[in-house]
C-alpha cells in the first residue's frame, strides 16, 4: 500500500496537466479528458485494447448524464489523444442494477420516468463509436422492463455475471465501476 501512494505522490508531481478538460477526438460531446504530457506508463498505440465496463450506479438525480457511462467516452477520448486508432479499442458496457434504465428506449423512458433519458445521447455517440451495450436480463426483469422497452442496440443478457464472464473469457479487461 505505502508504494502504491508514493507512486501516486510521484505521479501528482510529474509535469502540469492542463487545467480544463477537452472532450473529443472520439466522442465530441461527452468524455472530456486532461492532457498529461508525460506519461508515466507507456500506452502502446499498436496494441489492441478489448475492454469491459461493468456499471451498475446511477446519479441521485434523475435527469442527470450517469458518468460511469460517460467514462467510456472518456477512455475513447483518451486513448486516441495519446495516439491509439479508435478502431484498435473495442469497448463494452454492462448495464445492471438501477443503471438498467439507460437503456430504455426514449418513449418508454419518459413514460415511466417522466423526463427525457439524459443517457440516450452518450449511448447514441458511443454506439456510433463501435461500442456494445449489454443490459443485464435479471435486472431489467426485477425492475418490469419488457425487452420491448429497450433501446434496439442493447443486447440483453441472461444476467450480468454471465455478460461479464464471457467478455472476460474472451479477453476482456474489466474496468469495475459497479454501483458506487
């Protein structure tokens, strides 16, 4: 633990970033990033990258952007600025617990909600951006929504575990943002 935060301390001193945040390459609209000029760990822009973001959390507020989903973007956005293509990243997301109601489908998020679905643009942007959206089956059933209710591009899994263990088994790294 005491090396973990002397990296830390060492890495908070290493070089300024820059002090407002840009979104974009990848994701214009969400996912803004800090540029960090010197890397203090090598991110290979050869390398493929398959990775799986486990999101069970949603804000207190009802109509507020969930930014565990955001994150993704904020990989994309990333990554591209230091030099990896976006095609070499495939990105996953995983949708259980309460964070199931992103993936509602625009009318039926507002018929029961009330509001419009503050996730239905960032989903649309990471979907144009070669992302896949898996939506836990058991949640979606423990919370009444007919597969009907979901967006098109949601793939509806048996459960969550099983959507995480078959992306992990396929070489998937996890990026566990769960439910806090």
């Amino acid at each position: 633990m005491r090396t973990v935060f002397c990296i830390l301390a060492v890495c908070a001193g290493c070089g300024a970033a820059s002090a407002a945040p840009e979104a974009g390459p990848v994701i214009s609209r969400f996912g803004p990033v800090y540029y960090v000029p010197d890397e203090p760990l090598d991110v290979p822009p050869d390398a493929d990258w398959k990775i799986v973001f486990d999101v069970a959390g949603v804000p207190e507020e009802l109509d507020a952007i969930n930014h565990r989903i955001e994150t993704v973007a904020r990989f994309l956005n990333m990554h591209a600025r230091a030099g990896v293509e976006p095609d070499r990243i495939d990105a996953a997301i995983v949708l259980h617990g309460r964070a199931t109601r992103a993936v509602l489908n625009e009318a039926d998020f507002e018929r029961r909600y009330g509001t419009s679905n503050p996730d239905r643009e960032l989903l649309d942007a990471l979907i144009r951006a070669g992302a896949s959206i898996f939506v836990c089956g058991q949640s979606a059933a423990a919370y009444g929504f007919d597969p009907a209710e979901l967006r098109g591009d949601a793939k509806l899994s048996l459960s969550a575990m099983t959507a995480l263990v078959r992306l992990q088994s396929d070489g998937y790294a996890l990026i566990p943002w769960g439910a806090r």
